[in-house]
C-alpha cells in the first residue's frame, strides 16, 4: 500500500506540475498580442492584465500544490496523524468522544496549516489585481461564521456517521450513503433562505424595468421562481456573477451587484437566460445525479477498504486494537481519494464544458447571441479571465469553454 500510495502521489504531483507549466508557457507566449478575433473588443492593457493574473494564481498554485503535498505526507507516512490518533487516545481512551475529537482536531489543525494561503490569495494576489474589496474583520468574520457553521452542522453529522459505522453492521456505508444524500439535498433547499444571507445581503430587485425583462424572460422560458435579488457581491470582490438557486419551492434568481453595475440589461437577460439553459437541460439534475453515484462507489469503497489492516498501516497509521478505526478511515480516505480524482477529472470537465455550450445555445435562442456574446467579453474582460490558456490544461481543468471556443459558436457579429 505504503508504495502504490507514494506513486500515484508522485504521478499526480507530476502531472499537476506539467499542466501548470504548460499553462504558464503557454499564456506568456501569447500576452503581447490580443487574438485577431477580440481585437475590436479587448485591449491589449487587458489582455496583458488577464495574463499576469493566470500566470500569478498557477505559480501561487505550484506553492499550494507543494505545501499540501507536504501534509499530506506528514499527515500520513510521515506520523502525523498516527500521532494525534494516538495522543487523543490517552485523553479520550476511546469511543465516539475520541472520535469526534479526532476528526475536529485534524479539521483544526489543518485548516490552520491552510490559512496562511488564503490569506495571501485575498490580501495580496486579489488586492494586486483590484479585485479585493473586503476588509480584514470582514474576512475574519466570515472565517468565524464558517467556523461556527462547521461546528452547528458537521459535528452533528458527523457524530451520526460514525454511530451508522460501528452499528449497521457490514452494509453501514449504503445506510450512510443514503443519509448523507439526504443531507446535501437538504442543503440544496436550505442554503439559499437560511445560510447563504448569514454572509451576504440579499435585497429584492428593485430596477422596475429589469424586473420586468426578468419576468418576461422567465414566464417565456416558462419558470418561476420565489424571487429575484441582488446580493451585495462588491463588498468581497469585483467579480461577477448571476445564478439561479435553491430546489423545489425555494429557487431564486440572484444576481451580483457587480454583475448589474456592468452589463446592459438586454445582456442580464443573456446572462440569465444561459442560466435558465442549465434548468431547462436537466443539468443540474444530471450532475445531482452523478454526485450520487460517484459518492455510492466511494461509500462501497471506504466500506472494503476500512475493514484492511494495510490500509491504515500503509499510509503510517497503526489501527486501534480496542477501540473503532472509523474517524481515521474517513480521514485517510477523504486525504487519499483526490489523487485518484486527478486522473478522472478530464471527464468531468468535458461534460461541464458540454453543459456550458448547452446553457449558451438556449441562451441565444430565448435572448440574443450579440447580447449573450457582449456580455461574456465583458465578464471575461472584468474578472481577467485569459483569452488564450493551453489547450490541454483547458482539457484537464477548465469547468467552462475559453473564450475562443465559446464565442466561436456564436454566430453574430460582435459588438463593439
């Protein structure tokens, strides 16, 4: 185990290093020229900005990469968990008290490790480029906020998790898998009305003519929703963004402030229409759907593996003799699974990229394509996004088609 471990470890470490190399390589070489067909639109002061900002995140990517490499070998091989299992175990002498304790220490403990990172993302790479908006205690509040939310909501489940381990006997991971589906989709129906305003203000649109297209666009696309708002999104960032949320009776359009500041209304209408297209394509159904059966085989998988001594022992944990092996299960499993994600991922990202082009031909067929296109080159444009990324990177990461492909299938001319 110990040495199938490290090679997938050093062929995803590997791979992610030449993805990110190529990207870099690839966008520096095409910064000091605006692709022919955007050169009525895009200037070469933006152009350039855009790369500076890819090639800034994927360097601090390679940082990141490095840095949770290393946990992840010092959680594993290299102790550390085996010796936080061990000390707790003196504290606690076992049970589920232990276990809890263990899965909100590493929780604790690795999160700290992590924070340093998102601090320099927000204060330093986004303040660079003028994308920060947020002060200091606003980010220490919503890290405070997250922090309680992650208490409320994870100890709870995760407290029930482990009672279905040790006391449903061997099918207890179909038993958890149904309730942990049931869970997320609660969230789904939760989130919008209850957690999601407890960060950010959400008022009602008020712009009457908007409010009219809005509902012109969503009676003709023939939905409904509770409600249209404005979430306060400027406070954060200068990116922008609009989405349709919720399920069931809780669905709401909302869109950034931002978002509004920045586009024309016939191109909010665009905007909206290609999220309706996701609607309106079963997507976000399909992917419910996928999350469900990749979750299930996961389940299936922790629920043969944790019951294998080389399982924790490979990966540098030694097993309580008398007291359940749940908590470090789920640790080692959910530290180790995202290796074997990164060599599937490519599947994922061609089918979101799919949707995408989905989303934009209903958008042109309800809205306008001139109206869809103008709004997309101003998004790109505002939050930087590169015109030219490397193809195979777009392959592997890429949950959106660049510019180029989009746009492409859009035939009307541009606006200018």
């Amino acid at each position: 185990m110990t040495l199938a471990f490290a090679l997938v470890l050093t062929l995803s470490l590997l791979l992610k290093l030449w993805l990110t190399s190529r990207q870099v390589r690839h966008v520096a070489g095409h910064r000091d020229a605006v692709p022919a067909e955007f050169q009525s639109q895009i200037s070469l002061e933006a152009h350039q900005k855009a790369a500076r900002y890819t090639i800034t995140k994927a360097q601090f990517g390679v940082l990141e990469l490095a840095w949770g490499t290393a946990l992840l070998l010092g959680w594993t091989l290299l102790g550390g968990l085996d010796l936080l299992n061990q000390g707790l175990a003196v504290v606690f002498s076992g049970g589920m008290t232990q276990q809890l304790a263990l899965l909100g220490a590493f929780m604790l403990i690795n999160g700290l490790l992590e924070l340093p990172f998102s601090v320099y993302q927000t204060f330093v790479i986004e303040q660079r480029f003028g994308f920060n908006k947020t002060t200091r205690f606003l980010w220490f509040q919503d890290l405070l906020k997250s922090s309680v939310l992650s208490v409320v909501l994870g100890l709870p489940v995760a407290a029930l998790v482990l009672w279905m381990m040790a006391a449903t006997g061997a099918w207890w991971w179909l038993w958890t898998w149904c309730t942990w589906m049931g869970f997320n989709l609660l969230m789904l129906v939760l989130y919008p009305s209850w957690i999601a305003p407890w960060f950010n203000q959400f008022k009602p649109l008020e712009n009457p003519e908007l409010q009219s297209r809005v509902n012109a666009l969503m009676s003709k696309c023939g939905f409904s929703a509770k409600g249209f708002y404005v979430m306060d999104g400027s406070r954060r960032s200068a990116h922008a963004n609009a989405y349709f949320t919720g399920f069931g009776a809780s669905k709401r359009v909302v869109f950034y402030d931002t978002l509004l500041a920045q586009l024309s209304p016939a191109e909010v209408d665009a905007v909206l229409a290609h999220e309706l297209g996701h609607f309106k394509h079963k997507h976000i159904v399909k992917r419910i759907v996928s999350m469900f059966a990749i979750s299930l085989l996961g389940f299936a998988a922790l629920g043969w593996i944790s019951q294998q001594a080389w399982f924790y022992t490979g990966l540098g944990v030694t097993p309580n003799l008398d007291s359940a092996n749940d908590a470090l299960a789920l640790l080692l499993f959910a530290m180790t699974a995202p290796l074997v994600a990164t060599f599937v991922g490519p599947l994922f990202s061609q089918l979101s990229r799919q949707h995408e082009f989905e989303a934009d031909a209903f958008a042109i067929a309800q809205t306008s394509g001139a109206d869809l296109r103008s709004a997309l080159l101003k998004l790109y444009k505002d939050n930087a996004s590169t015109l030219t990324p490397d193809p195979v990177y777009v392959k592997f990461y890429y949950s959106h088609p660049p510019a180029s492909e989009r746009l492409s299938r859009m035939a009307v001319p541009a606006r200018t």
